[in-house]
C-alpha cells in the first residue's frame, strides 16, 4: 500500500464523509444543491492536491461556465468524478447508479443535492430516470453522464449507449464532449490501489442540439469526438 492509497483511507474518505453530513443539513436550507456542488468541487480540488494528481485542462474556451450542458467524457479510473468535479467549471451534477443511491447518508446526501440515480435497462424506471435528468438541465444546471455506462480497464473507450443523450434530445441543450486520458493509470481497475500522476482532459466545442436533434446523432457524434481525441494521443505518445 501506497502513500496516496494511505491518505486516501485515513483523510480523503474522512473529509468526504463528514461533508456529507454537513451537506445533509446545508441541502435543507439550499435544496438547490448549488452550495453543495461547491462544496463537492472544493473536495474534488483537495483530493487531487492530496495525493499528487496534476490535472490539465484543454479547451476552457469552449464552453461558457454560464450556461449548461449536458457533459460526457469517457470512463477510465474511479478518479474521473472527482477530477471532474474540481476541474470542470459548470454548476453540475452527476447521473450515478441506482446501487449508489442506497448507500446510508452518502446516498442520500447526493439526492437532495439534486444527483439522479439511474436504474439500468430500457423499462418504465430508467427512462424517468432520464426525464428527471432532463428536468435538471431545464432548471439551468449542467449534468454529467458516463456513456460507455462502465470504466475501462485499459483505457480504450467502450461503446455509448443511447439512452444517455435521450437526456440532452428532451432537454434540448448543447452536448458538451470531454475526453480523460491517464486516469486509468491513477486507479486502475480491480485495484485498491491510487498513483499520483498527470491526467488530461480535453474538453471539445460543444454540439448544438438544433443540428443533431436525435439522441442517435448526438450519440454517433460525441463518440466520434471522444475517441477521435483519445486516438490522436495515443498516435502522438
């Protein structure tokens, strides 16, 4: 066991889940959940601090922290959601599994601060799901979405699934590509262990909704980005 690994038990987990706690209360008072996903960001920012992961960020200009869109990037470590938090400067919130929404306090501290939990598959629940994202995004928030729906082991982008960008087609709101390369060397898979390092997220022009109105065309679309991205690295390493 490593020294990240280390801190990571004895202070990053202490800090997030006595911020729970405290967001349990402060979701009352912001129900929101603006405050708290400042506080999420600030934790996302220490974290990374803490144990030595140096994020850079590619294309700030593409995106205006104003205004929101629907955000998906790949998934390759269990480090994205927090890098994502601390780097990526929109008023978001994440759809997360329906497992995580069961877990006492942290569970419920992300519901009131107005994170969706999805149930998998095509029926009745997971659809509302997505309309409950959609809802989110009309009320002026940004959404995160993993659409390869798991975490890579080696890196390589999975394919999407569709049924994520059924939010931004309901929502009608721009698609905001970002594309994460080294996480998976941070946290790899099936492995308790955290490496300090550099992670890249490169963040493309966003796709306007009024020229890929289909869920199926913004799908295509953002994984042409993403992967495209992801390959002219890996051709350049």
């Amino acid at each position: 066991m490593n020294l990240q690994t280390i801190l990571f038990f004895l202070v990053i987990i202490p800090v997030m889940f006595f911020g729970m706690l405290f967001a349990l209360i402060l979701n009352l008072f912001d129900p929101t959940g603006d405050r708290f996903h400042t506080m999420a960001a600030w934790w996302g920012r220490f974290a990374a601090k803490l144990l030595g992961i140096t994020v850079t960020v590619e294309g700030e200009e593409n995106y205006n922290p104003d205004k929101n869109y629907l955000v998906v990037s790949n998934h390759a470590g269990m480090a994205d959601i927090p890098l994502i938090l601390g780097a990526i400067k929109l008023n978001l919130r994440f759809v997360a599994k329906e497992e995580l929404g069961k877990v006492p306090i942290f569970g419920h501290a992300l519901k009131s601060g107005g994170y969706v939990f999805i149930k998998r598959g095509q029926n009745r629940e997971a659809l509302q799901s997505m309309l409950k994202a959609a809802d989110t995004l009309k009320a002026g928030r940004s959404i995160h979405i993993f659409p390869e729906g798991t975490r890579s082991k080696t890196g390589d982008i999975l394919p999407f699934k569709r049924g994520a960008f059924i939010i931004a087609e309901k929502a009608k709101v721009p698609v905001l590509p970002v594309t994460i390369v080294g996480s998976n060397l941070i946290t790899p898979k099936k492995s308790l262990k955290i490496n300090h390092g550099t992670v890249r997220m490169i963040i493309s022009k966003p796709i306007d909704p009024d020229q890929h109105a289909k869920a199926e065309e913004l799908m295509k679309e953002s994984y042409r980005i993403i992967s495209g991205n992801l390959e002219q690295v890996n051709n350049a390493a």
